[in-house]
C-alpha cells in the first residue's frame, strides 16, 4: 500500500514538491517498519504481563498494605483507561468534524464549474513572439484549432486558473474621481480571453463578457466582480467607469 501511494503522490504533484521523484521504499524502510511493530509490540505487551506477575496474591488477601497496594495499580490503571478513552474521543471527534469540512468545502459555490472542463499550459518563447500582437494572434489561433476539435464546446485561456497558486495585483486609480493619499486602492486580477467566462461558467451579472475587437484603440476592457463592485463602487454602477493603472486605462 505504501509503494502505491508513493507512486501516486508523486505522479499527483506533478514537480511542484522538490526532490518528491526521489521517493522510494526499498528494503531499508521495510526493515524499520518490521523493527519497530515487533518492538513496540513486545514493550506494550511484555509490560503490563511483568506488572501482573509481580502481583503476590496471597499477601495481597493476607495483608491490608499489599491490597491497598493492589488497588492503588488498579487505580492507575483505570486512570490510563480514562486517558485512552478521552484521547481516543478527542480524535473521534476531529476526525468527524475534518470530514464534515471536507463535505461542506465540497459543495461551497466557488462561482464557477470545473466539471469535463481540460486545463494545460504552455510557454510562448518570447524570441520567437516577441509582440503582445503576435502573441494573441498565436492564442486566437490555437483557440480557433481548439474549437474546431469533435466535443468540444467552448475554449478559454488565462494566465492562472483560479486556485492555481499564483496571484497577480496592482494599485489603480478611478477616473474621474480624485485620489485620496490616505487610501490605497489595489485589487488582483488576471488576464483572460474571450469565452473564459462561459467556458469556465462564470455567471455576469451586468455587462457583457470580453470580445475580439476589444482593447483595440488603446482602452482595456476590465470585468470586475462583485466585491471589487461593492468595495470600490458602493454608491454606483461600475459598468462605464475607467481605471488607470501603470499609464493603462480600463473600462469597466
């Protein structure tokens, strides 16, 4: 059981634990496992078989000192029962509610669905694209040949999927409203292509999601979610507003 499970964690990991391909179980971690069953088992056996033969049961019925004696090691010995029994009831118990966390993690709404959906990576060398242009005319390209494929019904790509592991952010400013130096307006975000959305199953609740002709006379188009919407915009419809960030300007 033990190899087996090596071999899937580490084919499960896919690099992202260093030196976890160098995960063996040969005959040296058989042995220690072999060692440590039989000594553990002869010291929790061997101990409490030597405590009662030391146990002299005719002075015990004989003297009143020797029976209290007795009944002093049957005391403790219900005290580490106790120990046990509470012990064991403490992991009862959070092992119950690890595995209620796991259930309820696994239907929480993380606003979008990643059944029969298939992710990959991959790198574009810069050498070769060096151009942002040339680089997303490769990305509609790859997108188009995507699409056309038997079953497949939507294509999206982004530069990180959510809980992927990585996170982008930057510090923007609202247009047409002035800055407040004693508050620093900053939010994550991630770049993403037409069809993300509805690929991924992201419910819009305004506006409409990113097309090919935009970001074509310099603005960027921005979608924003609900608590960037409700932190930034209380008051507002975001849908119309700009942000510049980095001499950049977004349209929400």
């Amino acid at each position: 059981l033990s190899y087996s499970a090596g071999r899937f964690v580490v084919a499960a990991s896919q690099g992202a634990v260093p030196r976890l391909s160098s995960l063996q179980m040969d005959g040296r971690v058989l042995a220690f496992t072999a060692i440590a069953c039989v000594l553990t088992g002869i010291a929790f056996g061997l101990a409490p078989a030597l405590s009662a033969l030391r146990i002299d049961l005719n002075s015990s019925l004989k003297e009143s000192g020797a029976a209290s004696q007795v009944t002093d090691r049957l005391h403790l010995r219900s005290l580490f029962v106790v120990a046990e029994v509470a012990l064991a009831m403490v992991l009862l118990v959070g092992g119950g509610l690890l595995a209620k966390t796991l259930w309820r993690l696994q239907h929480v709404d993380t606003g979008f669905r990643a059944e029969n959906i298939l992710t990959f990576r991959f790198t574009v060398p810069v050498a070769k694209f060096p151009t942002s242009a040339r680089r997303s005319e490769l990305y509609e390209r790859i997108a188009e040949q995507l699409a056309a494929l038997p079953g497949v019904e939507s294509v999206g790509a982004t530069n990180d999927l959510p809980f992927g592991g990585s996170r982008s952010g930057s510090s923007f400013d609202i247009e047409d409203r002035p800055p407040d130096p004693q508050l620093l307006l900053h939010a994550g975000y991630r770049t993403v292509s037409p069809g993300y959305f509805s690929t991924m199953r992201i419910r819009l609740l305004q506006g409409r999601e990113f097309s090919l002709h935009d970001n074509r006379d310099g603005v960027f188009t921005a979608v924003v979610n609900q608590a960037f919407a409700k932190k930034f915009f209380a008051n507002e419809d975001p849908l119309g507003h700009r942000l510049k960030s980095h001499d950049h300007l977004y349209e929400i």
